[in-house]
C-alpha cells in the first residue's frame, strides 16, 4: 500500500512541478503535457535502466499516467490571478515529488536485494532524474547540480532504508515528511553545500591576455 500511495503522490507532484515550469518558460499545452509526463516519469526510467528492470514497465502505469494527465489539466485551468503564486508552489510541489520518488527507487531496489549503494543510487536518480530531465528541456540548469541542497535529502532516504531504519509504512510516511521538511526548508533558509568556482580565476586570465 505505500509504495501506491508514493507513487501517486510523486507522479502527481511531479508532474505538477513539470508542468508549471512549463509555463513559466511560456511553452504550449503540447509542451506543458510532455514536460510534466518527463518529470513524473524520467527518473523512474533512468533507475530501471541503472537496476536492470526493462525500461517497458513504465508503460503498465496507466493509472498514473491517467493520474498525470489530470493532474497537468487542472494546473493548466488554474486562476490566472494566482500565478504570482506559481514558483513558490512549483517548489513546494518539487519537494514533494522528490521525497515520494526517492522513498519509492529505494524500496524499488531493496525489494530486487541490491546492495545498499544501489539503493542509493536508486533513491537518488528516481527522487532527481525527472526534475534534471524537466530543467534541461526547459533551457534550465538542472536545479539538483547547482542551488540549494536538492539530492543530497534524496541520499537521506536511500540510507534509511537501506539500512533498514524506515521499513513499516508509519516509518516510511515519517520519512517522507522529515525529507519534504528538509528540502523545504533548504530553499527556504537557501542551504547549499560547499561548492568552488573557477569564474573569477578565468575571468583574471581572460583579463590579463
């Protein structure tokens, strides 16, 4: 039953998240549906590939694709008065979707007995896969590679429960609550990890020739 429920709650948010960056970037309904069915979908077919499960399982999920649809139909019908409001959800909306689907990829693994670095691995790619997929068809770059803490949260869940720490469905739900939270708050509070740049040093040299 939690793996159903994830799985909805992550195509949904997902999805959503897709569809409204599609807007953003003024692309039409056309580009609104594919946009959100890449970032629902695409992280789950980047960890099918990875984990050795046929790529042609997605297409048995008519009910989420149904789910999607849906899902895409009603953001695109929403108020025109409430986009100001639309990047504050589309965040929250990604919170969500990575959460569910990193909970989901690492049960996924655990489930077909691959160690604990797979289910990592899972954990991450099917928690960001779709959301880098979203950012480089939208011209963007890719949220989970340069600003606040994104797939490190997606790390969290994978140890978790590949460790065996989260296992009952109130463990899982708990979960995913506390990594929602976490990545909230890392936009929220602009969390980031260390990172090095080389501009400054190229831009002196450009300079100095």
């Amino acid at each position: 039953m939690t793996w159903e429920v994830l799985s909805i709650i992550g195509t949904i948010a997902f999805a959503i998240s897709g569809a409204i960056v599609a807007m953003e970037e003024e692309y039409d309904l056309l580009g609104v549906y594919i946009l959100g069915i890449v970032t629902a979908f695409g992280g789950g077919a980047i960890r099918n590939v990875l984990i050795g499960v046929p790529v042609s399982a997605l297409w048995q999920q008519e009910s989420l694709f149904l789910v999607a649809f849906i899902s895409m139909t009603l953001v695109y019908l929403f108020p025109q008065k409430m986009l100001p409001h639309w990047q504050r959800w589309g965040n929250f909306f990604d919170a969500i979707g990575l959460s569910a689907f990193a909970i989901q990829g690492a049960l996924y693994a655990v489930k077909m007995n691959h160690p604990l670095s797979a289910v990592i691995v899972a954990a991450v790619l099917t928690g960001s896969g779709g959301g880098i997929i979203r950012d480089v068809l939208a011209g963007r770059k890719p949220l989970v590679l340069r600003a606040e803490i994104y797939a490190a949260w997606a790390i969290v869940a994978g140890l978790a429960i590949g460790t065996g720490l989260a296992k009952s469905p109130v463990q899982l739900y708990i979960l995913f609550i506390v990594v929602t939270v976490l990545r909230i708050l890392s936009y929220t509070y602009n969390w980031k990890l260390p990172n090095k740049s080389l501009k400054t040093e190229t831009s002196l040299k450009t300079e100095t020739l």
